[in-house]
C-alpha cells in the first residue's frame, strides 16, 4: 500500500499491468536460481495461493486455517502472486523440459519449509491456464 501513495500513482494503469508485472518479478527470482527454481517446481500441480486475510489483492484474502481456502470459488481476493508463481512454474517447466534438462524433485514437496496440504484436501483444485 506504500507504492499507492506515490505520486503520480495510476490506479488504473496498475490494474492493467499488475499481474505482467507480478509474472516478469517471480520469472526473474525463480530463473535466476537453481535452488528457488527447484523449490517452485517440486510443488508439482498444485494450486499456489498467498493465504492471508490482509491482503485481497496479492492472496485470497482468506487465513491458511480457514475451511475456504479449500475452494477458489470462495477466496476473497485475487491472488495475484499465486497465480504468478503457477505461471512461473509453468513456464520454468516448458523450458527444462523443451532443453531436455532436468531438475532434481523431492517426492515429498516442501516450499519454503511448508508442506503440500493433502492431497484430498486440493482435489478437484487445478491451476489457471496461462493467458
């Protein structure tokens, strides 16, 4: 909220390129090292969400212990950094795999030192399609 009180900061302009901005931010983080590119990737396909009641913007404006995190339909925010972080994934994915590379996943997926719900817990849930 303190890059909102920059001036001249365009509200509408943002909106239209925040989630661009979002994509090329975590692209840059998750190239740039094999040890975080390695750590997005081990999340396999699971949905990737910013579970936090603050923030409706970046997250889903839902607290991880909260039964709603469970369903998109019922997140309060637009989860902008989740749905850049899948992108990055994807996109990290499609380039190992288009230069016949690959990167070492742990079967127990960790991010970040927080583990992967269970697996009955996010089914049905997939990650966005890339626009």
């Amino acid at each position: 909220a303190l890059g909102r009180k920059v001036a001249p900061f365009d509200a509408v302009k943002w909106n239209e390129h925040v989630r661009e901005v979002a994509l090329e931010a975590c692209l840059q983080k998750f190239a740039s090292s094999e040890e975080l590119k390695k750590k997005l990737l081990d999340t396999g396909d699971v949905v990737i969400a910013e579970a936090t009641a603050k923030d409706k913007i970046w997250g889903i404006g839902l607290n991880v212990g909260d039964e709603r995190v469970q369903d998109p339909a019922l997140w309060q925010g637009k989860n902008i950094l989740g749905e850049a972080l899948m992108r990055t994934r994807e996109q990290l994915r499609n380039k190992v795999e288009a230069s016949g590379s690959s990167v070492n996943t742990e079967d127990e997926r960790t991010c970040q030192g927080v583990e992967e719900p269970p697996k009955k817990r996010a089914k049905g849930l997939q990650p966005p399609t890339a626009e």
